[in-house]
C-alpha cells in the first residue's frame, strides 16, 4: 500500500514538472535528438520481413 502512495505521488510530481514550459522545450529538444539518432542507426532496412514480392 505504501509503495502504490509512493508511485502515485512521484507520478503528480514528474507531471507537474513535465507542464513547466522549460521542461517541455527540454522533453521536445530530447525526442527530436533521440529521432535523429534512430534515423543515423539506419532503422527499418527490412531483414526479417521476408522476401519482397
């Protein structure tokens, strides 16, 4: 019981703080970065999809 008080409590706590405009422009600039990287990784080359007819 205490450890779901706990959870909910950092849950308000990170959602409070996710709704500060500073932390969205970090939250945005962070994603756009993590896009970028998936994108050098070279995603989506199709192994293991089988031939293509």
């Amino acid at each position: 019981m205490l450890r779901k008080v706990l959870a909910s409590g950092l849950a308000a706590k990170v959602i409070q703080e996710a709704r500060k405009p500073q932390n969205q422009a970090k939250i945005k600039e962070f994603i756009a970065k993590m896009g970028e990287q998936n994108k050098k990784q070279g995603g989506g080359r199709g192994y293991g999809r089988g031939p293509v007819r």
